[in-house]
C-alpha cells in the first residue's frame, strides 16, 4: 500500500550510483512534472502523465539523484493546507491528528516520517516553511528574483546545504532582530512559540547583536499587496469549484495598476526593511501555535479561509515578497534582510547547534 504522502511511488526505483548527489532519492512535489511519471497538480481530476522534467528537478537528476515518487500538495499549490476529498487526508508525523501544513505537504510528511531523507518542494509563500514547521524538520526557500522558489525537506542544515552545493558561511558583526509579534494579520501567539524564540536569541547572544524589532510601518501596504498578487495568479483558472472558485473570483477584480503598483512596492521593499529595522536576519517563529485539527480549514467558509491560514502563518510570505532566503527549523524561523543564501545558511548552522 502506498504511503498517502505520495501521489505515486515506485518502490522499484534505486539509487544512482554515479555524480555528485548519487545515492540519493527525492520525491519531487506533485506541482512539478517529472517525464513519464503522473502529475495531478494537487487534485485527480487534473492529472496528466508529464513529458519533460521540471528543470529544478532535472537540476538534481543531473547530478546523480533519481526520483522515486510524487509528493501529495495541495490543489495547484493555493493552501498551506492539503485536503482534496478525492485524495486521503495527511496528518502531521510530529502532531498526529493535526494538518502536516502546505503546499508542500506530502514532502515534509516523508521526511519526517522517515520515507525520504530529502524531498523536493516549492515555495510561493510559506510552502516549503509552514509544513517543515508543521512537521518539525527543515525547509529553505533559497533566495529568488521571484516569488516562488524550489528547494527540498531535511531533518537538518547540513543536508540542505549540500543539496544546494552551498558552503554556509556566518557573518561577522551580525545583526539579529527578533519579531514575536504577528506581521500580516492579528492573530494570537502561543506562549510556548515565544518562549522558543526568546531562548534562540538569548542563546545567540555572545554571537551576535540581538534587537528587538516591530511590525514595520507599511507591513500592512505589503500584505494587501501580497493578497493582490494571489488573487490574480489565479483568475484565469478552469475547472475550478469550493474555495479555488472563490479565490478565481476574487483574482478577477484585481486591476493591472494594483498588480503594477505591487511589483514596485515588492522592488523597493527589500530597502525599506534595511532602512527600518537595520539588521541583516530576522528571527520569527514560523508558525503562530500548534497545527489545527485535520479539516479545520476545509470546514471554513471560504471567505475566511484566506485570513485564518495568515493568522496561522503571519511572517513567511515577507521573504516570498522580497525574495531573499528564508529557513524554518521547524517552529524557528530565520529571513534573510541582507543575507545571501550561504550565509543564512551559516546563521541556520548556529541556531541548529544551539537549538540541540
């Protein structure tokens, strides 16, 4: 019986035994295609079977790994959730009972549960983090010019930079702002994700400079910017039905100056953090509190769905707004302001060991 992380599996699959990543097998997420295998694109009704490889995932095929299985997502990747009634339901390894978190579900449900010890994922505003948080182990979203990055699941650091062939790297004078306080919705913070943090800054102390920080001042311009650019992703979609509708619906009223007016904000934003807060990492949690029950969110009216999954996870999509890297060690989440991806790698290294 296949494992409901998976889409598709071939248990036939061995490892390569040549290039650099040989010996290594990687799910790659069902938003993706690999030639010759299925891809449903998160729902049954929309598979197809793929005839070139995305070139991410050709990326590392390249390099001696090969791909077994497709990982589960949510429909066309539009939650940070995963509940399709034609696809069996997930459930966190770490949380049981609870949702493993989205799009990039089925890649941290393997990793954490010990059927890969790396998976392929995407991540357009939290996907790769919000499920690597729900599921307690690692999720990097490189730096990208867009919003939308690839990168893989871990159960740690080391194994994210060696996939990506980055040499972390920790800054000297580093300057670490700590925000515990939501950023894109108001929303609630459960102790127990606070007191995480504050323990990582205490700890990160005698390594650098800590500050506290606040919500910048035009973080709400960014979001509504944010929800914008969501909304209009979607508004030429087919065969859409429940909360994808909704959001179709929704994406149709956007005007081209607002979705113009959000690409220049997103340019200048970048600017505006370092202006701001001036400092170079931002230390979050990833998530606000625990993973809600399976069903939760499919059970809302879809006009809340949106708001409840941003309350859930009000600080990931700022890094999908400026494209810089973004990591989560599970709950412990780590943006980069002037940071390339080699070294918040090498702040990610130090947390790690701190956190251990």
């Amino acid at each position: 019986m296949v494992h409901p992380a998976f889409s598709y599996l071939d248990p036939a699959v061995q490892p390569g035994t040549t290039g650099r990543l040989a010996g290594w097998v990687i799910p790659a997420k069902d938003l993706h295609d690999v030639a010759g295998l299925p891809t449903t694109l998160g729902s049954p009704d929309r598979a197809y079977l793929a005839e070139e490889t995305h070139e991410f995932v050709q990326g590392y095929i390249d390099q001696g790994a090969v791909v077994n299985a497709k990982t589960v997502t949510s429909e066309l990747g539009a939650t940070i959730y995963t509940e399709h009634p034609d696809v069996p339901a997930l459930e966190s390894p770490a949380y049981p009972g609870c949702t493993p978190g989205g799009s990039s579900s089925g890649a941290a449900v393997a990793v954490a549960a010990g059927l890969a010890r790396a998976a392929h994922g995407s991540d357009a505003g939290g996907s790769l983090r919000v499920p690597a948080a729900a599921c307690e182990v690692v999720g990097f979203k490189p730096q990208a010019p867009g919003f939308s990055a690839h990168g893989y699941m871990t159960n740690d650091v080391a194994d994210q930079a060696f996939l990506h062939d980055i040499s972390p790297i920790l800054p000297q004078h580093l300057r670490v702002g700590v925000l515990t306080k939501p950023l894109f919705a108001q929303t609630r913070i459960a102790d127990d994700r606070i007191a995480q943090i504050r323990r990582v800054a205490e700890a990160l102390g005698p390594y650098c400079d800590v500050v506290e920080v606040e919500p910048f001042a035009q973080a709400k311009e960014t979001f509504q910017h944010f929800r914008h650019r969501f909304y209009a992703h979607y508004a030429d979609l087919e065969h859409t039905a429940g909360y994808l509708e909704w959001v179709k619906e929704q994406g149709q009223y956007v005007s081209q100056a607002q979705l113009q007016a959000a690409e220049v904000h997103f340019a200048m934003l970048p600017k505006i953090l370092a202006a701001e807060w001036d400092i170079d990492v931002l230390l979050s949690p990833t998530i606000a509190y625990d993973p809600p029950a399976v069903g939760y969110f499919s059970s809302l009216e879809h006009e809340v769905i949106f708001d409840e999954q941003t309350k859930w996870s009000p600080w990931c999509s700022l890094f999908n707004a400026t494209g810089g890297p973004a990591i989560a060690l599970g709950g412990v989440h780590l943006g980069g302001i002037t940071l390339e991806n080699a070294e918040l790698l090498g702040v990610a290294v130090l947390v790690e060991k701190l956190l251990s």
